[in-house]
C-alpha cells in the first residue's frame, strides 16, 4: 500500500509538513534536576528527525519547575536555554523540512510527589492539593506566555499549549471549574486564561509563522470534565467542547490536536490497550467533529498506535474522507522512530504491541521509552521490575 495522502504534504499556520505524521508528545523522563535537554532525549529526538515526521511534538514541557509531573520532566527556563538551542539545531540538520514544536504546560492536579499539587477548584482534587489563587494563577499564565517566548528563541517551529489530559489547561477549561473569581464560572471566564496568554503570544511573537496550537481532551469522562455539559455531570455532552473549538480557531490557534481521556484517571480512554482497542473509535469520531467545526484548521487526530499494522490505512481513509487532516502516533513513536520513513521504504517497522511497559516505567518515576525494542528501555525495565534503584 502506498498512502498517498499520508505521504502528502499538508499546511499548518503558514508552514508546509511534508506528510501527515505525527510524533505526538510522549514524556521520556529523561531531562536532568534542572529540567534541561540530556543527551538520551536529544538522542530520540534525532531518531524522530531520522524517521520524517511531518511534525515532532516535543513531549510536555513545565513552564515552571515545581509544576512538573515527571521527576526528571523538562522545564523551560531561560537558564536550560542553550539545550533546547541544541536540541532545535540538531534535528534541523537532519531534517529541515520537518516541524518540531513544544507542548507548553503546567501539570496543576497531576504534578509528581517531590511538590505539592495544585488544583483550581477542590472538588475531586488529589488529597493535599494546594489551592490556586488569583494572584498564583496570573503568575502561571505569565510563566506561559515566557516559555513561549523562549520556544520561539529556541527556534522551535511553534508551540503546543496543553489543554488536555487533566492537567491545568483541561482543569481551567472544564465545567467542574467552579470558581468565583475571573478564573472561573462563566465559558467567558473558564477561556479566559487561554485567550488573554495566546493574545500575549501572538502580539509577542517575532516570526509570524510561528504556529500555535492546542491539545484537548473532547471528552474525559470525570464528573464536570470537558466533553459534560455542567459541573455535576458525567455523561457525554459535546455542547461545550464544540464551543471551545470554536473559541480556539478564532483567538488564533493554526491546528487541534485531538485527544480523550484522563491518564492519571482514565488511562484507557486515552491510551487504549488490547482490551480496550475499540475506545480508537471515539477518538476518530472526535477529531471529525473537531474537523466539522474548524475546516481550516489543521486537525491531528490520536491514538493510532492501538491499531498496529493497519493503522496507515486507517490514518489513509481518515484523512481521504476529509475527517482529520493528520494522524498522531504516541507510543508507536516510541516503537519505532523511524516509522514514516520505515513506511516509505518498505522497510521493517518495529510495531508497538500496546505493552505499557513505557507508561509503567513513566508513572513508576523513571527514564521510560520502549522496553520492548529498545535495549536501554529494557534495562531500566529489568531493574525497574526487580525493585531497583535509579540515579
Ligand atoms: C509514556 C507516555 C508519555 C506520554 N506523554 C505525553 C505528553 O507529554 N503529552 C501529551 O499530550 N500526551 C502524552 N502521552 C499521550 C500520547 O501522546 C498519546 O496521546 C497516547 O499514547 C495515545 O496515542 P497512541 O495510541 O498513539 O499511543 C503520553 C503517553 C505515554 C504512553
Ligand atoms: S513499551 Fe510497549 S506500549 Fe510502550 S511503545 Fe513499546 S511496545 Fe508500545
């Protein structure tokens, strides 16, 4: 098969992919204590450079240090700027077609046990959670607007400012966010955050092609989550969410990536497994609503690597049928960082067997990456399972 469509180049903002996949974010837990670039994360990045993905997604990226979910998660700062310089530089040379961009993000109810986590509202917040004031939550947007910048200093083509997955984005956007303050309440108030920090952005930024987009969860399946139609309900109402689309296209985003679920809560949504395979579904169904709403926006659509040897041809007839314009590839990127070009080639691909050996060695705190392909990972894994210490 040959995937003309997946092989075909597609627009984002005012830049050209060369094809339509992509290398979604995935947290390696590998940054050093002060969240800079280590060399194993530069490492994999040029592996995804290698591999030709029309766009690379560099794994989430605290604005903040005590916001991070990983132990060793990555942190932009203006002192751990020079290993993002490097980082840009290095997959630039060995693909100067290729869009790299940064996940920008505060990890607010899922930051990791070394500080303390913080919520927006206390319902259902993790035991000790810290709640967020006004002034905090001005301060956090600040810190935003700043790693953006420094992104775009960096030379990353774009930023990916998170919205999804539970973390302090999701939390701001949900109907559960109750508060009485700017922050909260009201649509108006809960969008408030985004809106005035990508107007920030926009009016700060030095190239006007430097993209902005956003990851969201349509639907993450907690009581007064996004994708519920009030604060005390569960079931699925795209009402609101189908508004968020459409307040994302008009601050300005150039792309949606589309996404589900909860990790931390709801981890299957997000990331089927075997037993859950069919949940891909949702996340097709999701991004073609997203595409209804926003035909001239850029639409990624996620959780393809459930879907194994057949999920080219799945991600072929998505984009032909005009329901998303992008497919995006998490743990298969971890799988095989040469898959688009492996593709292309007819060569071998190392297909991802939806193990979460990856996601069990993230959540247990330590260096995690495919434990089933790559001999690194499969020591880690060995030592990880036998109660071992990392440094
Ligand atoms: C180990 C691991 C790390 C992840 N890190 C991130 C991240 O930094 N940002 C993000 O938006 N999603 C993250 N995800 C979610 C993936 O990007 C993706 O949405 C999910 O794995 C489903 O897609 P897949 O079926 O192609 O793997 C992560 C998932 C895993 C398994
Ligand atoms: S560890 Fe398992 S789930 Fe993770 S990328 Fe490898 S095969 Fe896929």
């Amino acid at each position: 098969m040959t995937y003309e469509r997946l092989f075909s180049p597609v627009q984002i903002g005012s830049r050209t992919a060369e094809n339509r996949f992509v290398a979604q974010a995935m947290e390696g837990n590998d940054a050093d204590e002060g969240g800079r670039v280590s060399s194993r994360a530069y490492e994999r990045y040029m592996n995804l450079a290698r591999g030709r993905w029309g766009v690379t997604v560099v794994e989430a990226i605290s604005v903040v240090p005590e916001a991070r979910a990983r132990r060793f998660g990555l942190v932009m700062l203006p002192e751990n700027l020079d290993s993002y310089k490097k980082l840009v530089d290095g997959y630039k040379k060995l693909f100067p077609e290729g869009i790299l961009l940064f996940q920008v993000t505060h990890s607010g109810r899922n930051i990791g046990p070394f500080s303390s986590k913080t919520c927006l509202y206390p319902e259902g917040a993790p035991e000790g959670s810290r709640l967020l004031s006004t002034d905090d939550i001005f301060t956090i947007q600040k810190a935003f607007v700043s790693a953006a910048r420094l992104a775009e200093e960096a030379g990353a083509d774009g930023i990916d400012f998170k919205l999804c997955h539970g973390y302090f984005g999701a939390e701001m956007l949900r109907p559960g966010n109750v508060r009485d303050d700017r922050w909260g309440g009201s649509f108006e108030n809960r969008t408030r955050f985004i809106r005035e920090a990508v107007g920030e952005i926009i009016s700060a930024r030095k190239r006007r092609e430097f993209i902005l987009g956003s990851r969201i969860s349509m639907f993450e399946a907690i009581r007064g989550g996004c994708g519920t139609a009030a604060a005390d309900e569960l079931i699925e109402d795209l009402t609101e969410m189908d508004k968020v689309v459409l307040f994302l296209r008009e601050i300005g985003m150039d792309y949606i990536n589309v996404s589900a679920g909860i990790p931390a809560i709801t981890p299957e949504i997000t990331r089927p497994t075997k037993p859950s395979r069919r949940l891909y579904l949702h996340h097709f169904r999701y991004a073609q609503r997203v595409k209804n709403l926003a035909p001239d926006k850029t639409v990624i659509g996620s959780a393809y690597s459930i879907l194994g040897e057949q999920a080219a041809a799945y991600a072929e007839e998505n984009i032909r049928k005009g329901y998303a314009d992008c497919a995006g590839f998490g743990r298969q990127s971890f799988a095989d960082p040469l898959y688009p070009a492996k593709l292309l080639s007819g060569a071998p691909v190392n297909y991802c067997i939806a193990c979460s050996g990856c996601t069990r060695l993230m959540v247990g705190q330590v260096n995690d990456g495919c434990i089933i392909y790559n001999p690194y990972y499969k020591e880690v894994n060995k030592t990880f399972s036998a109660g071992g210490a990392f440094a």
